[in-house]
C-alpha cells in the first residue's frame, strides 16, 4: 500500500485541481512547480472545467496488475477545454462507439484497490460521454 | 390543536431545500432476468433495476448526486457546513464517506462530516439532522444524502429489487430556498424487520413480517402524525413520496392515507430502478421536484427497517423554476439506460468468486 | 583523443530463458564480447537494465553482474532509460574511453524478464510511464502505442493495415538471425486476422518482452590487441534526447521530438545527415514508432513513414534497409539489453558478418534506441573505419 502517496494526490484526483501560471496564465493539469509554458513558478490553484474531447483513445485487453477486473477498459487522451491534455479511463460507455472529437466530462469513480480487499480504494478522475444535460 | 403538534422537530428558522441532485447508475437488470436464473414463476415486483458499474460506489455516486445538488443551489461548495451521508452500503466498514465526498466537490475542513446508518431512513435521517443544523442556525448550509448500492443475497426475493442510487439535498435558509420544510416527524420502535450483522454481506429479513408491523405501521403512524400536527389532510398535497421497497407497498400506503395514484405516481420510481434503499424516498422526491410548480405542496415518508419513519412537508417557492434546469433531470438518468443480463450483473456486483 | 572503437561483440539467443538466471545472462554476453574483441580486459562495465530491480528483487548490478563475470574491482554500475537502457548504457562507456577516463569500457545490456507472469509483467513495462498520471489510468506501454496509432490512422487517414509492412519485414530478417526469439516469416493474413492488445494495435504491432542480454567491448583504436581480428567500427556521433514522460504532455504525440533531436546531434557530430547512412536500426517496440522515428529521423514526411514500408526500400536490398536482423518485433524485445542488441547487429553488418541478411557494402549505421514512446532516445552513428 502507498497509502501517503495516494493521499497528498487526491486534490488533482477527485476533481481535476490543477494550477494557472500567475506569469503567463497558462492552464496546467496535472499541478507542477515549474510551468511548462513559460517556466515561471507555477502555484496558483486552477479547477478544471471537467469538459473535454476525445484526442484518442484506445481499448486494453492485457491489464497490469490492480486491473484485471476491469479488462477490457477504454483509456482516453482527453484535450481538456482550457487546453492540457490528460490520460483517463472512459467509463459508462454502454453500447456506445468512442470517436476522436467525441465531447465527454469528468466523472469521479473508484480507480482501484490498493492493497487488495482490506486495501483503501483510489478515487479519481475518468470521462463519460456528455449527454444527460447540464452540470 | 392543542398539543396535537407538540411532536414536530420544529426549527428555530425556517429551512428548505436550497440544491437537489440525483444519480442513478447507467445498468438495469430487468426482473425476468433474475426470474429466468432462479426459475422463478409469479409476478414481478419491479419491471427493473439499476445496477452500478464496476467503478462505482457510494461514495462515487454521493459525489455526483452532490454535484448536481451544488450545481442547482449555486453556492459556493465551502459554505457548506456538513456533509451527512446517509448508507447501507458504505465502501468503508470504518472510514468515512462523508471525508472523500467533502474533498471531491471541494468543500472546506470546517464541516462536520458523518455516515448515517438507519437501514433504508439513513437519507432521511441526515436531512432530519441538516435542518437542525441549519434551522438551528448553527450553519447556513448543509448537505444531506441518501445513496445506496444494495445488495440482496442472489435468488432472495430482495434480488429482484436491491437497486442503486440516490440523492443530495442542499438545506438552508427559508428564504433561500426552493421548496420549504413546513413540517417534520420522526417516528420510530424496535421492530426487526430486516438486519445485516457485522462482516455479513446480505441482509436477513422477515419476509411478511416487514410488511405489516413494520412499514406500514411506521408510515401510517408517522403520516398520519404529521398530517394531523399541521391540520393537513391528501387534499391539501399535489404529491407524495414513500420509500418504495416495491411497487405495492407505497401505493398501498398512500391509499390508506387518502392519496390518490396521480399524486403518488410521479415520486414512484421503483419500479424501473428499483428499491435504491437510504436513497428511495428522496430520489423519489428529486423526480417530483423535477416537475413541481410553485406552490405544490409534497408528502415525503420514509422507512427504514429496524425500524422507523420520517415525514417532511414541503412548500414549492418560486425559485424552483431557475434552479431545476441547472442539472440533469432524474428521468434523464432513467432514460440512460444499458440493459445487462445476470452474468454481467454477477460480474459488476462482484458476485464472481474470482480466486 | 582517438577514435572509440567497438572492439568485441557478444550476445545470447533472446527467448524464455527459464534455467537462466540474471547473472548468466549477463555473463555469457559479456564473455562472448571480451572473447570477440581477443580478450581485451575491460576496466569499467556499464550495465543497461530496465526492470531487476522490481522483477528479479535485485539492485546495484554493478557488483553483482561484475562478481559473476570474474571481474570484480573494476569501476560498473547500472544505467537506466527503459527501452533505451542498454544504448544509454553505450553513451555512457562512449563517454568514459572518450575522455580517457577508461580504457576499456564492457557495455552489457541485460533483461530477466520471464520470471513473472501476465499481470505482473505488464505492471512493470509501465514503469516507463508517469505512474501517476498514466500507469494509474491502467495504461501500459502497448496502451501508449494504442493511443498513437488511433491517432495517426485519424489524422493522417492512413489505412489500417498502414503498419502491417513493419512485422512483416522484422520477422522476414529474423529467419537468418540464429540469436532471433520467432525466425519465421508471416504472411499478412496472419496480421489481418492478429488479436487485437490495445486496439487499434495488434498482437503482431507489439514486440515480444523477452530475456536477453548483449555486450560491446569498447576501446581506443591504440588499445587494440596485436593482431586484432575484425575490421574496425567507430562510434563517430553519440547523443541522447528526452521529451516528457507523459505523452499527453507533448504538443504533438506523433511528432517523436527527442528522436529527432537525438538522430540530429548524433549526425552533426559524425558530419554526416541522415541520408547517408547505409542502413537505420530504429526501435520497433510498436510498428507505430517505426513510422514515427522514420518520420522523426527525417527519411519521411509527418504522416508518411509507413509508406517507405510499402515498397521494399526498408528491406535489406531496399534503399534504407531496417531492422536487418529482425528488429525488436522478430529478434524479441528483452528491454534493457535491446539497444546493446541493436549495436552488436549494426557491428555484424558494418564488419560484414551478417551472413545471408548482410547488407551490401555497409560502411555506416545509424541506430536509434527509444525508452518508451521516445521519452528517451539515444542515437548513435557506426562507421567502419
């Protein structure tokens, strides 16, 4: 288990907390120190919309360990609508065909055990296709 | 009246609903399914119900209802002062839900955070404690859920019904609100109906014995209570919400009380997605509110086994008319909707023995 | 200084070498290596390895791979870059004969990879991405690849089988490579029909992770043995390149920005350009990267690399023949010790000694090792003297 290591993550995890560059007001997911836009210290506290498009995606059939249950599971590159790019799990697909420019939004779900079933649970951040209406 | 209301948990201000929010998870299982794995002949007690997907729990589908809650109050998530999570399904046995909800929807530390278990009134019972604290004045809001992903031992009758989902309630002042509490009761005695042990992974129950002594005895009594205390009689309410461990039983329940099938349908959502346990009654009432004018008045009652009963009044305002477009309907969960057979649903609910 | 020379070549078979344990591996390579260049003795050994530290429980190699091999006392650790540990581990011995450092430098690349089973192995070929931002999502390097190609096929409208021309043309050279894990060509429908492993990449776009290891021996051309036996290869450009881990850090994930970087400083600093080189071996962890760094490397136009495999100007009579021993798809893909693997195969045909796969007057080499999808690249220019 890498209980602390989990823990100090899960601002960026559970809700797409990233940080603005306060020199060139860049957008940057997941938080740095340095902004990879300018270089400037990055520090500055920035919640992401959650919206986003599919930039590509593709569908894994051999899973590492922790996520073997879960196979077959999409994993998505996701251009986020402020601009940063993220890897995420694509979930409550249904029937549905994943498209590149597909528009999806932020979900928070249970990512996986860690540890096993005594383990803590990881929540984070995947997509869903948008389409319930507003949020 | 008299002391006929001296009962009431009366508030020192008035409090209402500020935000709503619900979630259902996108998988049902029709009931023939379960039927056709079991051999099971007779009627259905639900058409269908919603099942989780492999990434969800409690805790995910609390941030989501809570979110839409959020979303439809339009406040700031860090004035909230408490986040109350009502469950029979906590991910934890020991750690609590309320702490990862907090975080995710970004409330601040300076809330009470607590898990509430009461069987299928858990939702109920935290929305009873929010208004004390809100009409307490001890925090301007606070937020109250009731969610469950329900199990029901596979080929138990609770198999066909055990279903998921739930709803957040936002409660603040009166004036801010949507729909304002008029009145609450709370009615309860220690009846085992229906219990889960510690370490046990399904529920025991007394099959027709949680009929009779133990729902409708709590409704009716605590129904019945409220209506009386605020001089109220079916004709004064355009809906009512029971908890609905099944499509019967609640319309049974609104009968006896004088409430007609127009007034308790729209709240009824049972019968496709299933009994959703702590989140039944009040993801009943998100569905009404959906569709509610100012004005309507609502009657919510709900049960949980062990055993008791929370009623609630509400007014409709007229804020509900900008409020309820911010997030996404409870029929527009209903509507997304993949069905699963019964291998799938033994997958998802981690009813395979995997090693 | 004097040129840097890669005295003495050793290698085992890639495979499942389930009777072999780390050390054997890495002392078998190294022997060979010594025993090649006619027995020079090595006063360093750098070791590129990816996964011992998490597969086989076992750090600090230096001492270990050194102690088995009969010589403990010299100067040896472990470099590592994922995929391109072994080439990195090359830079590192080019550096130290180079500056004078060292006389002899001993390069092993060594990978125990079968160990471990299904889960487990693919657990730590992930170790080459960011673990939180990308093995976290369940992603593993075949995963990567997955996402790349999905979007090469979409912006560039290449057709789905664009790929299929690279494992095909890996496992036609493999059949003269007796080091080689698959010597057996395939025909096409054998891709077409392939199980897909991160859709759209399938079974035959992803190399076999496999044990191996391989060795060089370098020198200055004044530490050469009396009489030594084999015509001399020179290092004549060495660089290594980074881009961010993640490959949804990029601007452009289909632009292999360090290949590029490291295919140019390499180049610049044997004063020759790509096109000059006799023959490329490039990485083909994924056919998807083949296309990249032909891209990358400037042989083709963004969006083109795959059509240079069309028309048999990759294969070995073509006009920039690659993977000529069977590349990492054919060969087998023991991650740590490919790049080492690659080099003794650009030696084999810069000395002539490529029997039936030899390509014809080979005089340059260029060859290119990527940890993952070209976070790291190391490039290196061989010329026979």
């Amino acid at each position: 288990m890498e209980i602390p290591r989990h823990w100090r993550l899960k601002k960026q995890r559970y809700a797409l907390i990233g940080e603005v560059c306060p020199y060139c007001d860049g957008k940057i997911f997941p938080p740095r120190d340095v902004c990879p836009h300018c270089g400037g210290e990055a520090r500055n506290v920035y919640p992401f919309s959650g919206k986003g498009t599919v930039y590509s995606y593709t569908v894994m059939q051999d899973a590492p360990a922790g996520y073997e249950s879960q196979a077959p599971y999409t994993v998505a590159l996701v251009k986020l609508e402020e601009g940063p790019v993220v890897t995420a799990q694509l979930t409550d697909l249904g029937e549905q065909a994943v498209e590149i420019g597909m528009p999806v939004e932020m979900v928070t779900r249970k990512l996986r055990e860690d540890g096993g079933a005594k383990g803590m649970l990881i929540y984070g951040y995947k997509f869903r296709p948008v389409g319930l209406g507003p949020h | 009246m008299g002391n006929e209301n001296m009962h009431l948990l009366k508030t020192d201000r008035p409090v209402g609903v500020i935000g709503y929010g619900a979630y259902v998870p996108r998988y049902r299982l029709p009931a023939e399914e379960t039927a056709r794995v079991w051999a099971a002949k007779g009627g259905l007690p639900v058409k269908e119900k919603a099942v989780p997907g492999l990434d969800e729990d409690v805790i995910t589908m609390s941030i989501e209802a809570s979110r839409n809650a959020l979303a439809r109050a339009g406040i700031d998530p860090c004035e909230l002062r408490a986040v109350w999570i009502g469950s029979e399904s906590h991910p934890y046995a020991v750690k609590p839900s309320g702490t990862v909800v907090a975080e995710a929807i970004g409330a601040s530390r300076h809330i009470s955070a607590a898990d509430f278990q009461f069987a299928c009134k858990a939702g109920t019972e935290a929305i009873v404690s929010a208004m004390g604290m809100v009409g307490s004045g001890m925090g301007r809001y606070a937020l109250a859920i009731g969610m469950d992903t329900a199990q029901g031992r596979p080929g138990d009758q609770l198999e066909y019904t055990a279903g998921a989902g739930g709803a957040a309630y936002i409660l603040g002042p009166g004036e801010e609100a949507l729909a304002v509490i008029e009145a609450a009761y709370s009615y309860v005695s220690d009846t085992p109906d229906f219990w889960r042990r510690q370490y046990q992974k399904y529920p025991e129950h007394g099959q027709r014995f949680t009929g009779e002594p133990a729902y409708f005895k709590h409704i009716d009594e605590a129904g019945r209570y409220i209506l009386e205390a605020s001089g109220l009689s079916a004709a004064d309410f355009r809906y009512a919400v029971f908890h609905q461990p099944n499509a019967k039983f609640p319309q049974k329940a609104g009968k006896d009380l004088g409430f007609s099938d127009e007034q308790i349908k729209p709240g009824l959502l049972v019968p496709v997605i299933g009994n959703t346990y702590a989140g039944a009654a009040i993801i009943g009432l998100t569905a009404v509110l959906d569709i509610a004018q100012p004005g309507d008045r609502v009657l919510v009652v709900s049960f949980g086994s062990g055993a008791g009963s929370d009623a609630f009044i509400l007014r409709v305002t007229d804020l509900i008319d900008e409020r309820r477009a911010k997030a996404p309907s409870t029929q527009a969960y209903i509507a997304r909707r993949t069905q699963i057979d019964y291998a799938t649903y033994a997958r998802y609910r981690g009813k395979l023995d995997l090693g | 200084m004097g040129d840097v020379i890669i005295a003495g070549i050793g290698q085992i078979p890639v495979g499942e070498h389930w009777d072999l344990p780390l050390h054997t591996l890495s002392t078998r390579a190294a022997l060979a290596a010594i025993k090649d260049s006619g027995g020079l003795r090595p006063q360093a050994m750098y070791i590129g390895n990816f996964a011992a530290s998490i597969l086989s429980h076992q750090a600090n190699l230096g001492a270990l791979l050194t102690d088995h091999a009969g010589l403990t006392g010299i100067e040896a650790y472990t470099v590592e870059a994922a995929g391109a540990s072994g080439a990195a581990a090359l830079r590192v011995g080019y550096l130290a004969v180079r500056s004078g450092f060292v006389e002899s430098a001993l390069v092993v690349g060594v990978e125990k990879w079968t160990d471990r089973i299904g889960p487990d192995l693919e657990a730590a070929a992930a170790l080459a991405e960011d673990y939180d931002y990308e093995a976290m999502t369940g992603l593993t390097p075949a995963g990567q690849a997955g996402l790349l190609m999905q979007r090469y096929l979409h912006e560039y409208g290449a057709p789905r089988l664009a790929f299929a021309a690279f494992p095909l043309l890996a496992h036609a050279n493999a059949v003269n490579n007796p080091y080689a894990m698959y010597r057996k060509a395939i025909r096409p429908e054998v891709y077409e029909n392939a199980e897909p492993v991160s859709d759209p990449l399938n079974m035959f776009d992803s190399a076999p992770y496999a044990d191996g290891a391989a060795a060089v021996l370098l020198a200055r051309t004044s530490g050469l043995p009396e009489g030594y036996a084999h015509p001399r290869v020179r290092i004549s450009g060495s660089s290594v390149a980074v881009d961010t881990l993640a490959l949804h850090d990029r601007p452009d994930p289909l632009a292999f920005e360090a290949a590029a970087r490291s295919t140019q400083s390499a180049c610049r600093q044997a004063g020759i350009l790509p096109a000059d080189v006799d023959f490329f071996e490039l990485s083909d962890t994924f056919s998807i990267f083949a296309a990249l760094s032909l891209e990358a490397a400037g042989f083709a136009r963004r969006g083109e690399g795959w059509k240079l495999a069309q028309d048999g100007s990759l294969a070995l009579g073509g006009k920039l023949p690659i993977l000529t021993m069977g590349g990492h798809k054919a060969r087998g893909n023991p991650i740590g010790a490919a790049g080492v693997y690659q080099i003794v195969e650009a030696v084999l045909q810069l000395r002539g000694q490529a029997g039936a796969n030899q390509v014809k007057n080979a005089r340059r080499a260029l060859v290119q090792s990527l940890g993952g999808p070209a976070a790291t690249a190391v490039t290196h220019v061989l010329e026979r003297v």
